[in-house]
C-alpha cells in the first residue's frame, strides 16, 4: 500500500458550521486555512466577513474577523490593510455580497489595486435569503425572483468580475475562478487561492479568486446532482483557471 | 483504521460517497444527534487515499496517514 500522509481539519476552522449540506463554503473555507498554514501565516490574519451565507463562517472561525455591513467588505478591508499593512486580509464573501450590494467597493478597491485579498463563493443566487436571483443567475434559471427564468434582455447578462479585473486592471496581482466539483478541482482551487495569498504576501497588489459553488437546497437538486450541474451549465459560462497569473505583464 | 470519523459533523450530503474510488463509504443505520445518518468506512477496503476528506464540507473525516 502506498504510504499516506496526515490530513486533518486545520484547528482554525474546525468547528461545527451552520452550513446546508452539500455546500461548498466548508470546503473553501478549509481550503482557505490550509493554504495559510501551509504560508505559515494562521497567526496573521484578518478576515472581513460578508453578508448572506458567508456569515456563516465567522461562527467557525477562531480567528480576528469583522462582520461587515452589507456589500462593504472591499471597503473594510481596505482600511484594515492600510493600518495594518503586514497582516493578511482576507474578504470572504457571496456573489450577492460582492457583485449586486457591493459592486462600487469590490470594483473601487480592485481600482485602487488595493493588496487585498478577495475571496468570492458564486452560487449564481442570494443562499442564505431564499435563493434571489443575483447578478451571477444563469440565462433561463428560475430562481424566487425570476419564477419563468432569467430573462436576460431585461436584467442583464450574468457578470464574469475575475475577467473584468484581468482585462481592466494592469496593476491587480492575481485573478482566478476555480470549483468545488470534485477532488482535481477542488486541488487546483487551493493552488489558486494560496497564489492569491502569496501575491498579497509579496505586496504585489489586488488578488482575487472566485469560486463556483452548489446551493443544493435553492437549486432543489441533491448535492451530487448539484455538482453536475455545475460542471454542465456553469462552467461553460464560467470558465475556470487563472485569468491573470502572478508577475504577468498586462497585455 | 485508516480514516477516523466524526460522527457528530456528517450532514449526509453524500459527496464522499459519491467520490469515493473504493467505494468503501455507506451510510450508517444510527442517528447523530443533528438527525442524520452519518457516514461509515469499510476498514478492510479502504485505502486511505484521502479524497473523502478533500471533498467533505464538514470536516467529519481525519485521515491518520
């Protein structure tokens, strides 16, 4: 048998969440850590906490973290890592969070290339509210507040921000999206946010990941039918991979 | 035993027994305290390859290594 090697629930987030089952925040959470213990950095963080599902996470953490007002994580954050420029910041919001409510700080703060971390679960709807349509709803999904699907000549098309912040922002360090659908992705997902965390290490500037997660219980889908849907409907929208690597000149 | 298992975290989800390459994991017959059927190892089939853990949102699985 091959020799295996420990693995275990880094102690800052080994706690009991209130999360739905099947839900990818657990698993980018624990991500999260053990990027940072592998950066041996778990006694020099601060994490900014959105509303909505995000929440969550605060209640297991054992870690500095502030509960920001609606949306205003990018802000806070800012004003964290100017005060205290050597300690990690982290945002961890939703897409509802980041994108419809908080737009102007998430868009400013990537603007002003802030060296901040953000960290964005994209579940295509509001989770902890009832399952709103948001900013990242898929075409024709139906959702409690678009009941006959979204009709996008009306509302928009769904918003790709890692894309915008590669495209738009020369100085931002890092931009990746990456998934929590099964075991290679959900690797290739840590190897992207401990660049992210890297990046802000080295003071190189804005770094942010998104992460496609499922919300089984909004989509009415079981956990494992979630994940397919992820890997059917939304990846082809939403590509995953690093949109703007570390140290690459814009073009 | 190569995984330990806390029983009190599992929410049945069903992802590791999903991804499991052995297909070792089933759920168990007795309730935790949250209400669900908590999922169970064949310690005889498993390989200790750790994908259990790596999917798990709720941090039930130790593997010892």
């Amino acid at each position: 048998m091959a020799a295996t090697r420990e693995r275990k629930v880094p102690a800052l987030v080994d706690k009991p969440m209130d999360f739905c089952p099947g839900c990818g925040h657990g698993i980018v959470s624990r991500l999260i850590m053990e990027a940072l213990e592998e950066l041996d950095q778990l006694d020099n963080i601060i994490f900014p906490i959105g509303v909505g599902c995000s929440s969550n996470l605060g209640a297991g953490l054992e870690c500095d973290r502030l509960h920001c007002c609606h949306g205003r994580a990018g802000a806070v954050a800012t004003g964290m890592k100017r005060v205290s420029p050597d300690t990690l910041v982290v945002s961890y919001q939703g897409d509802g969070d980041a994108y419809n409510i908080g737009i102007a700080e998430t868009f400013n703060a990537a603007y002003r290339n802030e060296n901040i971390t953000v960290i964005v679960i994209n579940n295509t709807n509001f989770g902890m509210t009832g399952g709103q349509m948001s900013l990242t709803t898929m075409e024709g999904q139906k959702t409690s507040t678009s009941i006959y699907g979204r009709d996008c000549s009306v509302t928009g098309y769904p918003i790709r921000f890692p894309e915008i912040v590669a495209r738009e922002f020369p100085g931002a360090a890092y931009a990746a999206r990456g998934t929590v659908t099964n075991p290679a992705n959900i690797n290739k997902l840590k190897g992207y946010i401990k660049n992210a965390l890297q990046a802000q290490l080295n003071h190189e500037g804005y770094s942010i990941v998104e992460v496609l997660s499922p919300c089984p219980i909004n989509w009415g889908l079981t956990p494992v039918k979630a994940m397919e849907r992820i890997e059917k409907e939304l990846i082809p929208y939403y590509p995953i991979g690093e949109f703007k690597k570390r140290g690459e000149e814009q073009k | 035993m190569k995984v330990e298992i806390n029983r009190a975290r599992c929410k049945e989800c069903g992802l590791c027994i999903h991804n499991c390459p052995k297909k070792c994991i089933s759920k168990s017959t007795e309730l935790n305290d949250a209400g669900y059927y908590p999922v169970q190892i064949d310690d005889e089939a498993c390989i200790g390859c750790g994908i259990c853990y790596t999917v798990c949102p709720d941090g039930v699985f130790h593997v010892l290594g």
